[in-house]
C-alpha cells in the first residue's frame, strides 16, 4: 500500500509530524504564512511544500495520494476571535479542503479545528461542511475530543473530522481514551532550570539556548490575563496552549494566582519573581513536539504562534495509528479477495 499523503494549512507541522511517526509519507504541503516556512523545511526536508494561497492551487498540482490532511484556519471559529465563523474568507477555507478532496477522491481525509465552531450561531454551517463532505463520496465521523486523553499533557479541546471513501465500506471509530492523563512534570520537569528571557523586544536568544527554543516572552500582563489564574501545578495538565505568547501560561514553579475579585487576581506578594510565561520549548514539549523538532524565528511572537496552532504530535499520532490500522487491514482484504477471485 502506497503511504503517500498530503497536508493542507500545514502550519509548522504537528499534524504532519503525527501522521509521519505513523508511518504515511506526507509527501506536498501547503502553507501561506511566509513566517513558518522556514520552519517546516527545516523539519520535513523531503516534503514539497507550495507557498501559494489555496485558492490558487488547482488541484491538478497536487499529487494523487492517499490521504489528504489539514486545520483550515480556525480563528473565525474560535471562541477567542471575531466568531464569524463561515461567514468570514478563512472560515470560508474549508470549502477549499471540500475542493481539493472532491477532485483528488483519497481514500481518506482528516480536518481538524476548534471547539468554538460548535457554537449554537454556527450550527448551520457545521450541518452543511459535514453535509458537503458526505456529498463527496465519504463515510464521516465526526468527534469533540481532549488531546489530554490522547497522551498530550494539556486540556485541548478540537474538532476532528474522518472520512473513509464510501467504496472501502469502512467506518473510522475513534481510537479508546488512554487512561493515564499525563501533566506537566511528565513533559518538562527537566527544563525548569535553563530557560533564557527573550532579548530586548522579544528577539531571540539563538544558539545562546542550550535546549533550542528555550526562551520566554517577556513583558508585562494585560487585565484580561490578570483576570484568571494562569497557573497550572506540577502534577495538573497545562491550559490549552495558545497561538498569543502574551497569553502563554504560567510556569507551575510558581503558586496559583490570587482571588482579588471577579475578573481580578493577581500574583502571590512575595513570590512575584517565580511568575513567567512558559518557554517556547516547554510549550512545544506540551504539544509533544520531539526536542530535535526547531522553530525558526527572529522574534518570539512568531515563534509562539506557531507552536500554539498547531496539532499537538501525539493526538495526531493516535488518529494516524488507527487510520493505517484501518486501511492496512481493508486493502490487505481486497488484495486476498482478488487473489481467491483469480484463482
């Protein structure tokens, strides 16, 4: 079986990085954000990436494959952002992902997004993405799922979309909940000690970082993030990681945030010297990034939002796993099926 798969929205590659640890060959990506193209290759040195904007790629460019892989753009469906879902031009990208499939016809798809696109305002527009990928020959299955069940050390809820071409007579079922949740001692105990501030205006340390990316924003807090607590312990799973550095969370060296009033706390008098954000590599190690896995910046900002869009590694892994349990095991039965049929 051919392992041959591509990915859209790459993005800095979790998604891919999953499906690679897997065992598929993402073999053409694409991604339009000048920012991250450095970085993904760096790290998927044999992938083609394409640099246009979707809208512009026909699909005649992209090579057939198995597998097409992807995270539209979810800021117009997250909870966070302007929430006008479908209505707005990225929102409107998962009709691009729709194109693309319908014209390459994979035996499979996975499209992954944010929480927020279950809100009751967009409800249509959900009904009809998944109509739409049902009107394109496959077999859907469709979950709200926390990556912390999946051996990521965060709460993380997202969307996932999985469709198996209708001929494979095949239903993807999600993989089982694993029962130990890790937390944030298991993914960066050993990197409490070595983290750099960012220079001057958040520029990079560079080479200065002994473990690489292991630098933190620095800067001040603004009301809304003073409005929670940001702290998470040592034996907890971390907040979701975010794309903002300004809203990364606090290390768990330091004790939980003060109940002022509401929408108020603030840091425990005293102990204002433990309170920074995590590191650019402690988030990447919360979103299971391998420590060989560099992030390519000048400046912090973007090196931040391209760990925090992305699919955390192993909750892409454990979808990929049981996608190529799933084909392996139906083309492995067509394949006995010819051989008894020419017999």
């Amino acid at each position: 079986m051919t392992k041959k798969i591509v990915s859209l929205f790459s993005g800095a590659g979790g998604l891919d990085k999953g499906f690679e640890k897997a065992g598929f060959d993402i073999v053409w990506a694409n991604e339009y954000d000048s920012t991250i193209w450095e970085t993904f290759e760096h790290n998927f040195p044999n992938t083609v990436l394409d640099r246009r904007n979707i809208r512009n790629v026909p699909s005649e460019d992209i090579p057939d494959c198995i597998g097409i892989i992807g995270g539209p753009p979810c800021q117009s469906w997250s909870e966070a952002g302007a929430l006008r879902g479908i209505n707005d031009s990225r929102g409107q990208l998962f009709y691009e992902f729709i194109r693309i499939l319908r014209d390459k016809k994979p035996l499979f798809f996975l499209a992954e997004n944010v929480e927020g696109m279950l809100a009751q305002r967009h409800s249509e527009a959900l009904s009809n993405i998944k109509k739409l990928f049902k009107e394109s020959g496959y077999n859907l299955s469709f979950r709200l799922i926390n990556a912390n069940n999946y051996n990521v050390p965060q709460d993380r809820k997202r969307v996932i979309f999985v469709g198996y071409r209708n001929d494979l007579n095949i239903t993807f079922e999600f993989p089982e909940m694993q029962e130990y949740k890790p937390v944030l001692k298991d993914a960066i105990w050993d990197l409490k000690e070595s983290a750099l501030p960012a220079k001057e205006k958040n520029y990079t340390n560079g080479s200065k970082c002994i473990v690489p990316n292991h630098e933190y924003m620095i800067g001040g807090f603004s009301t809304i993030f003073m409005s929670r607590n940001r702290v998470r312990a040592w034996d907890e799973p971390s907040f979701t990681i975010q794309a903002g550095g300004r809203h990364a969370p606090i290390h768990p060296q330091a004790p939980k945030m003060t109940f002022v009033e509401q929408n108020k706390r603030e840091f425990v008098k005293g102990q204002e010297h433990l309170y920074r954000r995590l590191s650019l590599r402690e988030c990447a190690r919360i979103q299971t990034f391998p420590d060989d896995f560099e992030f390519k910046y000048s400046n912090l900002i973007n090196g931040y939002k391209m760990v925090g869009n992305a699919v955390p590694v192993n909750m892409a892994y454990a979808l990929a796993s049981k996608i190529m349990e799933d084909l392996s095991s139906v083309i492995n039965l067509q394949n006995n099926a010819k051989l008894v049929l020419a017999s």
